[in-house]
RNA sequence: GUGGUUGUAGCUCAGUUGGCAGAGCGCUUGGUUGUGGUCCAAGUGGUCAUGGGUUCAAGUCCCAUCAUCCACCCCA
C-alpha cells in the first residue's frame, strides 16, 4: 500500500457495480417530483460564504466548524455548499422569481460539505435532495411537501419510518418561548450535564435532544413545552396542517419536544426517521421558514421545504432489501476468433448498435473459451462467435445464453432477429 | 472535537505460548483443432496500514502515526 493516494478522509467511490441502486432511487425521486410538479434547479457547489453564516445561523456548529472555507484569488472567503435551501433561496433572490410567478415548487439533488467526524450515514461529501415551495403561506402547501416526503420514501418501498411532526411557532413567540424556558430551567442548570449547560446559553431548544437520563428527567418535569406558548393563529394553523394530514390518511407522530438545528424555520417543522439505521436515524428534515428569504434580501415570501440525505436511504434501503440485482443490459456480445475477422467485426458491432441494441465485444484477442467466459460474466442475451468459416458463409450462429441453444442467421439479417 | 473498535491477497476472513504467509471466493490458463455457466487441475496474487522499539527471531509484544467503523457531539 505504499504510495498510493488515498481518497480524503470522509468521502467515498460509488463504484460501478454498486451505482445502479443510486440511479434506481434518483430515476424514483425525478418521476415523483415530476408528479407532483416540482421543477429541478441545480445550483453551484460554492457560494459566498456570508450567504451560510446569515440563513443557517452564526452560531451554529455547521457555521463554526464544519464549513469547507478558503479564499478565493480576489481574496474572498468562498464556501462549499453545507445546505442547499440557503443556495436555492439565494437564486431565487438572485432571478427574481416571485416576479415570473407568485408560487414556485422546486427540488433539487446534489453533493454537499461538511467537515463533521465520519460515521455510518455520515460523511463529509454526502448527496441530499429537497424540495421548497415558494409563494404560499398556507397550511395546504406545508401538507404539500410533506406528502411528497411521505409518498418518496412509501413509493421506495421502505417500511420501517415514523414521521414526526410540531410546530415551533412564529420568530416573536419563539423568542418569547425561549426565555420562558430558561427562566423554568435555570433553577435545574447546575444539575444538567456538561453538554446541556453549554447548549444553556447557545441553542437551549436542544436540551429537549440530550440523552442523558437526568437531564431527560429535569426536562420532563420543568420545560414548558412551546405549544403551550403559541398564539390562538399559530395553534390553528398547527391544527389545519394536522387535520389535512388526517385526510391524506398520512401518518405522523407529534413529538411536542422536536427542534431543528438550522435557524431558520418558523411554525411546522417535521422529520422522518429510520427505525433501523443506529444513531445517524433522520431520512428527512424540513419544515417552514417563512422569513429565510427576506432575511436574504429578497422581499417578503413564505415557503417550506426539505431536505433528505441519500446515503441513509440507501442503507437503510439495503437493510431492507429493497435492491434487486442488476437486471440484464447487454443484448448481445460479439467474439471475433482472430485478426483475419477482427475488421468485420466491428463493423458488425456498429450495425446492430446503430439500431439500438446493446453490443459489447472482445478487446483483448483472446481465446474463444476465454471470450465466452466474459460473454457469460457480462450477461449477455446473445453471443455470437465469428470466424473464417462465418466470413465464407456470410452466416452467423447466434447462441442463447440462457438455453444455450444457436440458430444460424445471415450475417445481414442479425438485427431482424434480434427485433423478434 | 471527545471516547472506544478494527486494520493480513481484488473480496470475506483464518493465522496456536513470538519460529518458512494461509483458506474460500475471484481472476488467468488448461482438461485435443472454434463455444460460457457445473465439474477437475494448475497458476496469478501480500513490504501482514505506516514508522519506530523489544527480541537470535515480530503478522503476533510495546509506542507513535494514519485510516476505518461505532457512540458522543452535530445533523439529512
């Protein structure tokens, strides 16, 4: 293993044979989205880094330590993307959009950065795909996107997810929610853990995420719980979202103590969650944010979005057994027996390609046994072995590779048989 | 970032109290001229993660580094 370069601590190769199960879910999530819709925006891998610190928080973790950072020759601090709603608004902002049309459904999926420590469902470039909608402030479009959520991953055929759902209200009650909470909890600070009086002063919704058993007691017994400090039109508009949930026959669990980790949301937030994939559990994390845009210095406009990790699907896919193998591709594979052949043959390949079936052959001069190995491993339909005698007759025996039977067929007429 | 786990062939893994580096699978070539899958045979393939140390002798013991996986943290 000496002097062989390594890929970068975090990140991996989808390899060849494993890339089918990728382009299986993608081929899924393109025709769902299509379904209900969306429109696919693609934006670039790096933004300005100020565009980060502003939607997803100063004093977040993905700001503070885990942003992928440099200086670009202009000596501007440039990102690479740690979320993808922040990009997504940016263009929105940045095309005027609300001006081509007061509402716009939107999804997009690509690679993303962060400079977290490595586990399973993890990794420091990960792939997530989302969806936003912009232009209602409506409990119908939070139903929406949660729909879409919910129908991805019943029509991936994954079995073991809860949806959890709550509202954490609009910024003004939020805030005045948070200083309830610290003044109930401050009595009990001394007593949480060390994690949890850090968390205190920082981001104190998180206390309601500790694991820890005392600090899980101490906050079933004195937190208040925010929807009990939310105002008549944020409770309705929670209950609206519920009851079109209902009529959906969409099933969700209220967990009154979820909080998200990015700033930005405001009233619905939800999250889906795998029950068989080990600490990193969250498939899905969204919810409204209302304020994002005009935070971004774009005028006034609600939305609501998601964003889900591809990595954690496709394990816990895999755990399922939702994978079947690579179905057959190749039509047909062709062995030219030496170099007296070899010339034919490929002209041979050319023509069945050019009408639309898939043709492979040998590169590698080798024996007919050796090139029927490779045929098999390839799984191919068809193979045909093509030498002198073939040449003579302007006949070829084309071989099922199933029933291992041949049929002799003019060298002319291969595509006629193929179209049978 | 903190704690722990593991690192031997392309893959999955054995390797005894320290004594010649192994198996299965895969791959290559054969098993009478030009036909795969099953079977049989032979072959290919490893600086035992890396660097030090102890020892006559280290895959095995000790230290460090790197990587990996798991939990915390964070989050999708």
């Amino acid at each position: 293993m000496k002097n062989k370069i390594k890929s970068v601590k975090g990140t991996y190769d989808l390899l060849p044979s494993e890339i089918y199960k990728w382009q299986e879910v993608e081929n899924k999530l393109r025709s769902i989205f299509s379904l209900y819709n969306f429109l696919e925006i693609r934006t670039p891998i790096f933004e300005k880094s100020k565009l980060f610190s502003r939607s997803v928080g100063e004093f977040t973790d993905i700001v503070n330590k885990e942003m992928y950072s440099f200086l670009d020759k202009g000596k501007e601090s440039l990102t690479l993307r740690p979320e993808l709603t922040a990009s997504v608004v940016r263009s929105y902002i940045e095309h005027n959009f609300q001006q081509i049309s007061s509402i716009h459904k939107i999804w997009y999926y690509g690679p993303l950065f962060r400079q977290e420590k490595p586990q399973s469902g993890r990794y420091r470039q990960f792939v997530q795909f989302g969806a936003e909608i912009f232009g209602s402030a409506y409990p119908e479009s939070d139903v929406e996107l949660i729909d879409l959520a919910y129908t991805i991953y019943t029509q991936l055929g994954l079995k073991k997810w809860t949806l959890y759902i709550n509202t954490l209200g609009k910024k003004k009650n939020r805030k005045k929610y948070i200083d309830i909470l610290k003044e109930s909890l401050l009595p009990y600070k001394d007593k949480l853990c060390k994690n949890c009086k850090n968390r205190f002063d920082k981001n104190i919704l998180r206390l309601f995420d500790c694991k820890n058993r005392q600090c899980k007691k101490i906050m079933n017994e004195h937190a208040p719980l925010i929807i009990d400090h939310l105002s008549t039109e944020e409770k309705d508009y929670f209950e609206e979202v519920k009851s079109l949930l209902d009529k959906l026959n969409i099933k969700y669990e209220v967990d009154p103590t979820m909080v998200r980790g990015l700033d930005y949301y405001t009233n619905t937030i939800f999250e889906i969650r795998s029950e068989n994939l080990g600490s990193q559990d969250a498939l899905c994390g969204g919810g409204r944010y209302d304020n994002l845009v005009e935070d971004l210095g774009g005028s006034s406009t609600p939305a609501v979005g998601f964003a889900a990790g591809m990595e954690r699907l496709l394990i816990a896919m895999e755990k399922e057994k939702l994978f079947k193998n690579e179905s057959n591709k190749l039509d047909i594979f062709i062995a030219p027996m030496n170099e007296n052949v070899r010339e034919r043959a490929i002209q041979i390949v050319k023509e069945i390609r050019n009408n639309r079936y898939s043709v492979d052959m040998d590169f590698q001069r080798r024996s007919v046994k050796a090139m029927m190995r490779e045929a098999n491993r390839k799984n191919a339909k068809y193979s045909i072995v093509i030498g002198e005698n073939e040449l003579q007759s302007g006949e070829v025996n084309i071989k099922n590779m199933d029933s291992g039977k041949e049929k002799t067929v003019k060298i002319d007429r291969i595509n006629d048989f193929l179209s049978k």
